[in-house]
C-alpha cells in the first residue's frame, strides 16, 4: 500500500503531541491519519473502520496503553493491526511489557522524522504481507471449499443416475452455505410459472406463501426481471427496490414473511432456452461478492447439464424397455408357432408395462363382434363384467360396446 492509503491512527492524551506527530507523518506522506485521545475512544474507533497502524501513548486516563493493546489482541478482527508504542526515554520498561504484550515496536518522544519513517514504514510493510498471506490462504480455503462442494454434486449425480431430487438438494444446500446465505430455492419453468422443486432452510410462513401452486412472479418484480432478461440478478436491499416500496405482494411477503434483504437469482439456461432457476438469500443487507455470484452460475449450469443427462437417460431407458419388450414377442412368437395365447399375453403385459398403465385387455373382432382373448392385472369385477363377448355400438366405434339382452353388444 502507499503512504496516502494507509489508515494510521495516532493515540495520545496531550493534543501538542498528537497534533506534532500528525504533522510529521504529513510531512512523510501519510495523509489518511486518525487521532483519539485515550484509549477507549481508540478502541470504538477501531472497531468502527478498518485501520493499518496504530501509534498508541501508554500513559492516559479512561483506559491506557496497556488496556487498550490488551483490547486489540483479545479481539480476532483487531490483533493482527501492528502497534508501535509512544514513550518518553524514562519509559523503556513499560515499552518492554507492551512488546512482550504483542506491540510491534516503539517510538521515544521527541519524535526522531528518520527513525519515525523507518518504523512506521516497517510497520505497513509487515501488515501488507500479513495482509497478502491472508487474502491468499482466504482465496486458496474457498477455491478448495467450491472444488468439494463441486465433487460432491458431481457425485450425486453419478450415484442418482436418472434422479433429480438428490442432486438438486446437494446443489442448494452447498450454495447457500458457500455463500454465506440464510436459504434458498431451486425452480423449474414451466410454461409461463415456477415449480419449486427443492427448498434449504426456508422460513416456515414464506415457504408457505411460495407453496400455492405455481409461482408466478410479478410484473416487474426482481424474480420477473431475471426471468425475463434471462440473466443474473442480485439485489442488495430487497426493501430499497420499487417492488417493495409500491407493495407488490411478492416482494412484501419475501421481506416480511421470509426477512430477506439481499437477495441473489441465477437464471438455468439451456441454448438460450429459460430451465428454471436457483435464488438465495441473506436476511441482512450483505452483497454476494463476484466469487460467490460466479459460484451459483456454475452450480446452475451443473443443474442444466444434469437435466439433459437425465433425459437422455430415460429416453435411452424407454427405448431400450421398448426393444426388450419386441424382442420377448418376437422369442415367444418362435417359439410357439401355431399358439397365439402366449403371442397376445406377452404383447398385452408388455404395452401395459411400458405405458404405465394399471391394467389392459386384447380383444380380437370376428363379424360384429369383440371376443376377449388377454388380461392383465385386470380387477376381478371388471374382467368378469367384460368377459363376454362384445358387439360395436353404431355410434360410438370398435372401441365401445354395450351388454344386450343376451350379453353379447350393439
């Protein structure tokens, strides 16, 4: 960092000397330079607003150096600031136990410009290599975490060849926990409306809202506008957005009913082609950063990928019952020349079968009349009650019939 962007803060209880020591890191270039005048108020404004360095005085009233350096380093967010501690000459013990306490190093008064520069100048340069290492190992943790939460995705649809469900519940559930979001939901399009299809942690009274049958989202509102632009949108205060403020029910009842304040929605597309889509939540006013948004894409592109896969899958399933089912007619029609019994219970069992159906019957038509020659799964009553022979209606087809007198048809 430069010296203009670095955050020092300068903590003494004399104004003479916070105001010399500003002046000279002025004259050096630091220009970003906060004063307080104890250590309580160096505190609150550490904990308001990120800091580089902090030059802290030991001697103060309402909280001194060493209780405000013991403050920064039993904070997580604040230990890692550096300390340079400001002392008179007879002070040297105290600058030992502040160094022992965690300072990094120490400043004697009268403030010496060459050896202020040096200090302050080793100091920023640790805390941008701190600084640097940390964002690094951050980078590194939350690749790593993606490239599991991908794995593990990948492996759900590997276990669940031609299952959905399970890979859409992996999908959610890893990105709304990547990405630090409160819930969220997976959507199917279908038609002109989405389908939920897969829910993480929704709270009650919204998931019931959401529940009613298809959801269609209102003109205008953040959901439609993703729909109908096909692209990814992200909201960071849901209450902000003119949805809200004009009280379209979809957005009232997502910030009262759900709490949601920023809000995330990446639209599932296949060759332009609108597939469904995935939206998180935080109930907090907190952008998604460039890395998180990026993630759910990826996850919405593995749930198009998966769609298709499976598909294909049961087309090649369907086709593949269908071959089976002509090869057992075409076996049973071999071997059983002259018999047609085995060739018409073979053909009914399969059609039945491969169209989902609950039950079938084959009926040959001789004359004017239907004869039941196969069953399948037939209810007793109803295979008694059509067991007889039948004869067309006149008005209604081959396919209809009505007992006579006699129990033949019309």
């Amino acid at each position: 960092m430069s010296a203009a962007e670095a955050a020092l803060l300068v903590v003494d209880d004399i104004e003479d000397n916070r105001f010399a020591l500003s002046r000279r890191l002025a004259r050096q270039g630091y220009l970003n330079v906060t004063t307080a005048a104890n250590g309580r108020h160096a505190v609150e404004l550490l904990n308001s607003r990120p800091f580089d360095l902090v030059l802290l005085d030991i001697m103060m009233p309402d909280m001194n150096g060493y209780e405000a350096l013991a403050a920064m380093k039993a904070n997580q967010r604040l230990r890692h600031i550096p300390v340079i501690m400001i002392s008179a000459v007879d002070e040297i013990d105290s600058v030992i136990r502040c160094i022992e306490l965690g300072a990094e190093d120490y400043l004697p008064k009268p403030f010496n410009p060459t050896l202020l520069r040096a200090r302050v100048g080793a100091c920023l340069e640790r805390k941008r290599l701190h600084d640097q290492v940390t964002a690094r190992t951050r980078e590194l943790s939350e690749a790593l975490e993606q490239q599991t939460a991908t794995s593990e995705v990948l492996q759900t649809i590997s276990r669940s060849p031609g299952e959905l469900q399970p890979v859409f519940d992996a999908m959610l559930v890893n990105a709304a926990g990547l990405c630090e979001a409160k819930f969220g939901t997976l959507y199917l399009w279908e038609g002109d409306a989405l389908r939920s299809v897969a829910a993480h942690k929704v709270p009650p009274a919204f998931a019931e809202f959401r529940r009613r049958g298809l959801f269609r989202p209102a003109m205008g509102g953040f959901l439609h506008e993703v729909l109908r632009n096909k692209r990814t949108g992200h909201v960071a205060d849901i209450r902000a957005t003119p949805a809200y403020v004009e009280r379209d029910p979809s957005a009232v009842a997502a910030v009262e009913l759900g709490g949601v304040r920023t809000a995330l929605a990446v639209p599932m597309l296949k060759d332009d082609e609108l597939i469904g889509l995935i939206s998180i939540y935080r109930q907090e006013v907190r952008p998604f950063t460039e890395t998180q948004i990026e993630l759910v894409q990826n996850f919405a592109n593995q749930a198009v990928i998966a769609i298709e896969n499976t598909r294909l899958l049961n087309e090649l399933r369907e086709s593949l019952q269908q071959q089976t089912a002509t090869s057992d007619v075409l076996r049973i029609i071999s071997s059983s020349p002259g018999d047609l019994e085995p060739v018409f219970q073979t053909m009914l069992e399969n059609a039945t079968r491969l169209c989902e159906a609950k039950f079938g019957t084959l009926n040959l038509y001789e004359g004017d009349v239907f004869h039941q020659v196969g069953f399948y799964n037939v209810p007793p009553a109803y295979a008694e009650a059509r067991g007889k022979p039948m004869r067309p209606h006149p008005r209604s087809g081959p396919c209809r019939g009505r007992p006579d007198e006699a129990g033949g048809a019309h």
